[in-house]
C-alpha cells in the first residue's frame, strides 16, 4: 500500500504516523501459523525435558505463551528473529504490501535492517512477567555511528491489535528534530534522563492490520502489559541499498529492487548468514553509550 502525501507528510513533521489497514489479513495469518509452528517445538521440546507440564495446545495465539511463560519463563528463549529464523518471517520481509508503503519514504532500492525483533511482551502481573519493558531510546541510539548518515524506517507491527493496556509503545512526535540524543545504560539503553525532551508522549495504539512508521530519532519506549493476554509485535527496520547499518556485523540484504536479481529470497543462506554472524560477533558492541552517573 503507497503511503498518500498527508501521511508521508506527517511522518516527516512528526517522525512517527499510525497508518491502519496496511497490511493484509492473510500475510498477518501466515506469520501467526509460523510463530505458532515454533511455539509446538519449544513446548514440545520443554515438556520432554519435564520444564513444562501442558503444551496448552489449541489455546488462542494471545494467551498461549502466557499459559507457557507462567510454567517456565524459558519458554521465550530463542524466539527472536535471528535466532528462530522463522521461514514465514523471513518471508515477510519481503511482504509487498509492507514494501509498497516503506518505498513511498526511501524509494524502491530497499535493505531489510538486520536490528529487527519479534516481541511477545508478557503479562506484567506474571512472574519474570514485565522483563520486555523497553525504556526511553532512539533507534540512533542502538545503531552504531556508521549509520549515523542513513535513514532508516522502522516498522512496528502488531500480531495482535496493540493498546495502551497491553503494552504499546509511548512516543514523542515532533523530537525527531533534536537529532541524536545521548544514550546511557540505565535499565537498559535509554536517552539521558537529563536530556529526556520534554515533549507530552503519546501512546501509539494500533490494530492488527496497521503499521506504526518511526524515524531512527524518534524518542519512544514500550508500556507496561497490564492485560491477561500477550503484546505480539515485530519491529522491522528499512533502509535504502547501500547506506550503512549501523551492526556492520550483522546480515542485511535487499528485499525489493527494480533490479529483481539483486532480491535476496533465499532463506538457507539467511539463516547461514545470521548463524555465522551470530557466532564472529559474539560480544561486539551494538549500542552507543555514554559513560554516566546519575
Ligand atoms: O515494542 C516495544 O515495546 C518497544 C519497541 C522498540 O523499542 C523498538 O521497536 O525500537
């Protein structure tokens, strides 16, 4: 879906725009059908080993991995993108749809950023419940300087629809203005309280189907799940071919061309490549602190 001149507009003044209705039903229903292909291995894989005592097989996508968590917090472990390596995942990244709106603000040469998550953010009330809290940052701020030239997209897309109660993303529109703001490890990586711009947030609620587009100086943090159910999200990140990154080290690789040979659709090799920069880049650097005392 082309993203119209108000919307692009917006993302440019503000940094950050929900669009609803991007994406279609049936791409979201693959990636769920995939995650959930995972789920079975991991729960099947915990039960043999006697960490958990009931797959809860059959349970609704929102619930299950809470149901799991709560028997072994371990559940979640390898989940992410590069270490799960979903193949429905990876093929989503090439997912049209998502690609038609992502060119209406890069234009059509287009990397997929290796920084990209699959988050199931937990029932904060759960025990180890909470542990995805994500504080105040940029985007600038978890990519090297290398990138520092580079614009990059990044998309965060709810599974299941995404609001103030289950832990959506909080952002400030309008900062994107203030560039780079230095970031310290306080919690995590986070924005220097000092520095933290004092701009009202907003919560960034979306429906399944939608997308929330964020520019990599956009300050915004993820809330608190106060629900019974588990926030799904990926947040995935685009660049034009041929900028720099910001994880040197880490695999990107093109997902749309108006060159189709240079379209990267092959997911052994992905994995290959995520494998073997996993493993070389065992302990590197990958965001940019400040020394800080508070
Ligand atoms: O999903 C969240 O709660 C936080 C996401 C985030 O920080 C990001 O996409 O950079």
């Amino acid at each position: 879906m082309q993203l119209t001149d108000p919307i692009i507009r917006a993302f440019r003044t503000d940094g950050v725009v929900m669009v609803a209705n991007v994406l279609s039903d049936q791409s979201l229903r693959k990636v769920v059908a995939g995650i959930e292909a995972w789920v079975d291995e991991r729960a099947d894989e915990l039960r043999a080993q006697g960490q958990i005592s009931d797959a809860h097989r059959g349970a609704p996508f929102e619930r299950r991995m809470a149901l799991l968590h709560a028997q072994c917090p371990d559940m979640i472990a390898g989940l992410d993108i590069m270490h799960s390596r979903i193949p429905a995942l990876f093929e989503f990244l090439h997912d049209e749809i998502l690609l038609d709106a992502v060119e209406s603000l890069i234009g059509p040469e287009i990397t997929c950023s290796p920084i990209q998550h699959l988050r199931a953010k937990m029932p904060a009330h759960l025990e180890n419940g909470g542990n995805e809290m994500v504080p105040w940052h940029q985007d600038a701020g978890v990519t090297l300087e290398d990138a520092d030239a580079t614009d990059i997209v990044t998309c965060w897309i709810p599974l299941v629809d995404a609001s103030r109660a289950n832990g959506c993303m909080e952002v400030m529109p309008g900062a994107r203005a203030l560039g780079h703001l230095p970031h310290v490890s306080l919690g995590g990586t986070t924005i220097r309280p000092d520095l933290l711009p004092s701009i009202t947030p907003v919560a960034a609620e979306c429906p399944r189907g939608g997308v929330v587009f964020l520019d990599k100086f956009t300050p915004h943090r993820g809330l608190p799940n106060t629900s019974d159910t588990v926030r799904w999200t990926l947040d995935l990140r685009f660049q034009r071919t041929g900028t720099s990154t910001g994880r040197p080290f880490h695999p990107a690789f093109p997902v749309r061309s108006r060159d189709a040979s240079l379209v990267r659709r092959d997911h052994a090799d992905w994995c290959r490549r995520w494998c073997e920069a996993l493993e070389s880049s065992r302990g590197r650097q990958t965001h940019r602190l400040e020394a800080y005392v508070g």
